[in-house]
C-alpha cells in the first residue's frame, strides 16, 4: 500500500537522476555503420618527418582541429607573421565602414624610418588604404604597415593597443604585441619604442588562430595574398615579389610551388628565425600550418610542405553524422502531459570530422544530455530536447576531436486534455503491484 502511494514519486526521482548521466551511446542513420569501440587509428608520427623548427602546428580551418603540434604552446618571436594581425584589423575596419580602400594615407617621418623590407616609402608619399595594404601583405613592406597603423590610430602605439585587444578577443593566451610590423624592438626607430620592456611574442597555436580568423572573417584575403608580383607605383623599375615562394601561381619557382595554397605570410628576424604561415585547400579541405625558428628561407618553405603534405596525404573532411541522425539508445526523450509518452529525436546538423584516410569508416563515441525530467507538451518538431557530443581520438595524438550538436524533436506532439491525462494517473496508481 505504501509503495503504491509513493510509487509516482520514486519514478520521477529516477527519471531525473538518470537524466542527469551522461551515457556514452552510438549513431544510427540511412547507410550510417555502428560506432567504433575505441574510436582511434594509426597514422605515421610526428617524429617521423623530422622537422628542422622550432615549433609548429597543422590545423583544419573551419573547425580549428590540431592535426600536428611540436611546441605549438609554447611564445616565440614571430616576426612578419605578425602582420597578419595588422591585415586583420585594417580589413575589419573597411569591412565595417570605418575605412575605404580607396582613403588616402599620408606617409609620415616614423613610417619612413622604418628598416628591414620596405616599399621604400617618403615622408608626405601619399597612397591609399588598398595600395599599402597589398605591399604589406605581398612584400611585407615595415613602412606600409607603419603608415597604416598610423592612419588608424593615430600612432602606432595605440594601434598596437588595438592588436593586444584583438589578441584577447581570439583568445591568443601566449601572444604580447610591441609593433604593427614584427620587428624587434632594437630595430625599431628610436623615439617610436613602447615604454614598457619586453618584444613582441606568438605561440605557433596563437599564430595559426590568428590564420584562422583572417581567413573565416576576410573570406576575400587570397585575392591579396596570392599575387605574385605587385607595382606600388607606375615610376617604380621593379615590381614587389611576394615573399611567399609556395604560390601555387608562381610557376617562376617551380620547386616551391605547391598545389592549393594562396597564402598568407613569411617572416623573418634574426632572432625569429625563418617562419611562415602556410594556408592551402585541396578536395574542400583547408589546411593552415605554421613553422618557426627554421635555419633558412628555403628550408621555412620545405619544412612547411612537409607539414602540408602530412595533413593532405593522411587526413581528409568526412560528414561522419548526417543531420536527421539517430543516436542508438537514445532514440526519443520522454513527454509530460502529451498524447504520446515519447517522441523521437534526431540530430539536427551533419557532423564532420577530421578522418584518417586509412580508416575514413572508424565512428565517433556519443555521449548524450536530455533535458533533465523531459520535455513539457505541448512540444513543436524541431523543439531541443538535449544535446550529443561526439568524440574521435587518432591514435598517437593528445589532441581530441569534439562536436557538439543539438538533438531535436522530429515532430509534433500535442497535449493531453486533462481527462485523459487523470484515467491515466488513475490506471497508474491501479496498475501499481
């Protein structure tokens, strides 16, 4: 008799709690296999390219997934790598209309002391926002990027405030900006020098980051970039060479060439070393990697397609869950008061993942997370009811691939009317043993 009085209470106690667990559960859709038990495979190691940097670090675009890191944590000296971050906030500006490409900028006394490679531009040189935005980003040009920190803010220093400020916002944790250019404070025009101590530093991770924003934000960024040649002015005898000797479109340097990449940016200091950001997309796979600390110009080049290669030769894009999936255990979450005690709930967008090529079958473990206790009818097609997280590890590598996608209800469930709703509390309690 006890137990049927209180029998209602202990089931919604228990439904509650088992809500409350995460189960680690598999998919189920039109031509979707069972997951995989481990959810790892083998792919060659690191070690095995025998890298010559100081750090580096593969990630996929769109998802930012880490596909290689060797002391991609850890700050070091960027040098012109940092002028992606200027490319960056001067885009935003004119994408925001606060600039215009076509703004006239004129050259100042700073600006034209710059060292180290230059558009070799003069105190009063006027040019616009556009021209001295492409010598930067093609021939990484110091006093370009200078004069347009300056038209900015202002001066270079609050531009840099700016920077710092981005660098926060992308969550750039091992990044400390000093300049718009790169260059080390030594090599910075006396009088023009930040007054607190310490130089401009980047982890590769940060480095990469910062790529990834560029390229999601600035989806126009390679119609710079990727030119190879570039004439500032109509009088000038020889044109800007793009520094980036990988252009899949410089064929004048068929050695370095390489297959789908469009930027973004090489670096150089003495005590950064030779570095680059590499960016190249082959089969709708967008690859961006970064080297640093390495001995030679044409060694940033070749260590960076071996980085490349590593991702293209044994990765590819898979849409491993397609929308309107089912998660194998947690087919429905429950409703109160409805007509229907349950309703079916699929995913509601395709997952991709970041496959080995030797095993592009292997599937993700699922854990789900109903909403505790159900949901409340009435409930519309489409209604939340939870979430599942999907987890691929590749055997070898530290770094876990997670996605996270909504669950949805896949129809219509509509409320019970109140009488029915009382037969059915009242054949509950007779029904109790």
């Amino acid at each position: 008799m006890i137990f049927r009085i209180f029998k209602p209470l202990i089931t919604v106690i228990v439904v509650c709690i088992l809500a409350i667990y995460v189960l680690p559960l598999s998919v189920s859709a039109t031509n979707q296999g069972t997951l995989n038990s481990s959810g790892m495979s083998d792919i060659p190691t690191v070690e095995s390219l025998h890298l010559n940097v100081k750090s580096a670090i593969l990630i996929e675009q769109t998802t930012g997934d880490v596909l290689l890191s060797i002391n991609a944590d850890q700050g070091f000296a960027p040098a012109s790598m940092v002028k992606m971050m200027t490319e960056y906030i001067v885009a935003k500006k004119v994408r925001t209309g606060e600039l215009s490409w076509d703004d006239i900028v004129t050259v100042s006394d700073h600006a034209s002391k710059s060292i180290g490679t230059r558009a070799f531009l003069a105190e009063g040189d006027q040019h616009t926002v556009k021209e001295l935005y492409t010598a930067m980003a093609v021939g990484s040009a110091n006093d370009a990027a200078i004069a347009l920190s300056e038209h900015v803010s202002g001066t270079e220093q609050n531009f840099v405030t700016l920077m710092n400020e981005e660098a926060k916002r992308m969550e750039l944790t091992k990044t400390h900006f000093i300049n718009a250019t790169g260059l080390s404070r030594a090599d910075m025009p006396e009088g023009f020098r930040p007054d607190e101590m310490g130089e401009t530093l980047m982890s590769a991770k940060d480095v990469a980051t910062l790529a990834k924003n560029l390229i999601q934000d600035e989806p126009d960024y390679a119609d710079v970039t990727s030119i190879p040649f570039y004439k500032m002015r109509k009088s000038d005898k020889d044109p800007i060479v793009n520094s980036n000797r990988m252009l899949e479109t410089n064929k004048a340097i068929p050695s370095y060439a390489y297959e789908g990449l469009d930027g973004l940016k090489t670096g150089y200091t003495e005590s950064a070393g030779y570095c680059f950001t590499g960016t190249a997309e082959r089969n709708g796979m967008r690859l961006i990697s970064v080297v640093m600390g390495t001995p030679s110009m044409g060694s940033r080049f070749e260590e960076t397609a071996k980085v490349l290669d590593y991702g293209f030769n044994h990765f590819t894009m898979n849409q491993v869950i397609p929308a309107g999936s089912l998660v194998t255990g947690m087919e429905t979450s429950p409703v109160k008061g409805g007509k229907e005690k349950n309703v079916q709930i699929v995913t509601k967008d395709d997952v991709y993942f970041i496959l080995p090529k030797s095993d592009v079958s292997t599937q993700p473990i699922a854990t789900v997370n109903l909403v505790p206790g159900g949901l409340a009818a009435p409930v519309v097609a489409g209604t939340k009811a939870g979430t599942a997280t999907f987890t691929y590890v590749v055997k070898g590598q530290s770094v876990v691939q997670l996605r996270t996608v909504d669950l949805i209800t896949e129809r219509t469930v509509e409320k019970e009317n109140w009488f029915m709703l009382l037969l059915r509390s009242i054949g509950g309690f007779f029904s109790a043993d």
